[in-house]
C-alpha cells in the first residue's frame, strides 16, 4: 500500500480541519474570550514546530514504521512501552470523534434514533472500508473528496458579511491578558491536529520528499482555516456564544442569508462534515491496527482492526454513561504531560538519538 503525495495532502489537510471544527475554536474561546484567535495563532506555531519535528524522525527512519525505527532505538522491551503511548493516543481520539459525530448526527439528522444504531453503522462502514481496501481505499476516498471538502469549508467563512461586527473582537489583549491567551493556546492546541499519525503514515508514502511537504502544506491549510474561522466565528457570534457553541463551524451555516436564495446551506456542510469525520476515523483505525499487528508480530491486521472496532463500540458506550471518562478535555494529566509528551518530548527524544546514531555512523 502506497500513497502518493497529492493523496497524502488530502489525508492531512481533512482530518486535521475535522479535528479542528471540534474542540479548539471552544477550548480557546473558554479561556481567552474575544483574543482566543490570539490563543489559536500560537497554538498553530506550536503545532507546526510538532509536525516539523516529527518530520525530521520520520526522514531519518525513511523506510521503517514508528513500531520498526522504535525498536531499533530503544530495544525490543522499552521500544514497545514507548509505542503504547501513541496506540493510547489514537484510541482516545478515535473515541473522541466516533462520539462527537455519532452526537451531531443526533442531534441534526436523525433525532429518535437509538445512538447505538448511529454507532454501529459508523463502524461496521470503518470496518469494512479497511478489510476491503486499506490506505489505498481511503486515500483514494479523500483524493475525491479532499477539493470539494476544502473549497466548501472556506467558502461557508465568507458566505454571511452582513453578520460580522469587528467591535465582538474588541478589546484586543486589555480583558485577557497573556495569561489566559498562553492557557487558551495550551488547552487548544492539544486538539487541533495530530502530527503523531504522520509517524505511521510516512512509511506509506511513495516519495519521501514530497510527501514532506505535502504533509507541512496539508498541516498548514487547516491552521489557516482554523485562524480564520475562530475570527468569523467570533465576530458573528461574539465571545460569550462561542464558547458555548458545540460546534461552531455549523452555527455559522445557519446564519448564512443572501438574497432571500443563498441558505440552509446546512444541508451541504452535514454530508461533508460526516465524510471528513469518516475519512479521520478510518485513518486512525487503520494505523492503530497496522501498528498492533508489527507491535504483536500477528500479521492479519484487518482481524486486529475488527476487533478495534468492537472495543470501541463498548468504550463508547461506556463512556456515555460515566461522566469521568466522557468530560477529559480539561484532564491535567492529559494536558501536562501526556499530549506534550507524545507530541513533542518522545518526537525530541528520537530525533536526538537519531542525530547522535547518524553521526557515530559518519
């Protein structure tokens, strides 16, 4: 299974905005009120310098996956400790975006459906999609996809001029302070992107090189749609409402009025939110799977991403029913030490080692 560069920009620049429409824009807006773009713009330089990071180690192991390159760095015991922190990683966001699109579809489309029929649906189509055709299905998915899904997300921004008021974004920085700013972008930006899959989806790419930069480009897209929407969002809906809003990126569909003929415009931004969500929890799905199959040496990853879809059936409802493992946005351990570690002090530490071995070599 190969990826090609241009395939490997719509993967990136798709789950990175649907991991964007959710949590930040809100996080950001909780703590730092009309400057959470501020908050957002820093927490979008944190995310780049990540991603930049994480690039140099996937380079310098350019034909092995995380769970490869890891063992060869640590040994076959502590390499295999240090993996289980990215596996938790991609678990915990898969169960944070199953159960925010199984909500949302809930609450705009399917009203007296069970959830649990929502549910099962979402992942038997995961499911199947990779028994079926692996990266290479979804790749292909998001290549269709990924132009229509972009172009939409940045048009819907710039669909309701007549809302807008600037003065919602005043003052700027004098009822904040740089406190609450440095707390929204640190909250924030644990939740805009995952830079961690690209250690599993690089190993998939056809030209390292290229595939490089369609990743930092796919990256950048959604930072600047990320910045931009937290702007309008702020500036049609003020503070106080954006902090409240679930979702914020569909509020601003329901503004959109031109003309008496431009509206519910909704209707779009629902499928497309959904298959964006389809094509982030496939890739999760797949590269947690693949990674437990080299992690436990049992080949047949599709059975291992069957049995995945089963568990976090049960984790889900789980969840939905125990307040302490449904709310871990605002989790301290969460945000102090488990997403720093995993998406900078573990990608500095390889980085490090990486230099000191390529060195030695020379």
């Amino acid at each position: 299974m190969k990826v090609s560069s241009y395939q490997m920009f719509w993967l990136i620049s798709i789950s990175s905005i649907i991991m964007f429409s959710y949590l930040p824009i809100r996080l950001a807006t909780e703590e730092s009120r009309q400057d959470s773009w501020i908050s957002i713009l820093l927490g979008t330089m944190i995310m780049m310098i990540e991603t930049w990071i994480i690039l140099r180690v996937c380079k310098q192991h350019k034909g092995k996956s995380v769970v490869q390159f890891v063992k060869d760095l640590f040994g076959t015991v502590l390499g295999k400790i240090i993996v289980t922190v990215y596996f938790a990683l991609w678990f915990m966001q898969m169960s944070s975006v199953v159960e925010g699109t199984v909500e949302f579809q809930n609450l705009v489309m399917l009203h007296n459906t069970p959830m649990i029929v929502i549910l099962i649906c979402l992942l038997f189509l995961i499911a199947c999609v990779i028994c079926k055709g692996g990266l290479t299905a979804i790749s292909r998915c998001a290549e269709i996809i990924g132009p229509i899904f972009v172009t939409f997300y940045f048009a819907i921004l710039f669909l309701n001029p007549q809302d807008m008021n600037i003065k919602r974004i005043l003052p700027i920085y004098a009822d904040s302070g740089w406190h609450s700013i440095l707390n929204g972008a640190l909250l924030s930006c644990n939740y805009m992107v995952d830079p961690s899959i690209v250690l599993m989806l690089f190993f998939f790419a056809e030209n390292k090189r290229t595939a490089s930069r369609a990743i930092l480009w796919g990256t950048t897209v959604s930072m600047v749609w990320g910045l931009i929407t937290t702007l309008v969002v702020l500036s049609v809906t003020g503070p106080f409402l954006a902090a409240q809003l679930v979702v914020p990126v569909y509020s601003l569909t329901k503004f959109v009025y031109i003309l008496n003929f431009v509206q519910n415009i909704d209707a779009f931004f629902i499928p497309l939110w959904l298959f964006g969500a389809f094509i982030k929890l496939s890739i999760a799905m797949f590269i947690l799977s693949y990674g437990l199959s080299e992690w436990t040496g049992f080949k047949n990853w599709k059975f291992i991403s069957c049995t995945l879809s089963c568990i976090l059936l049960g984790s889900v409802i789980y969840s939905t029913h125990h307040i302490q493992f449904a709310n871990t946005t605002r989790n301290a351990f969460l945000i102090r030490y488990f997403y720093p570690s995993a998406f900078l002090g573990i990608p500095l530490i390889f980085w490090m080692i990486g230099s000191i071995r390529q060195s030695r070599r020379t």
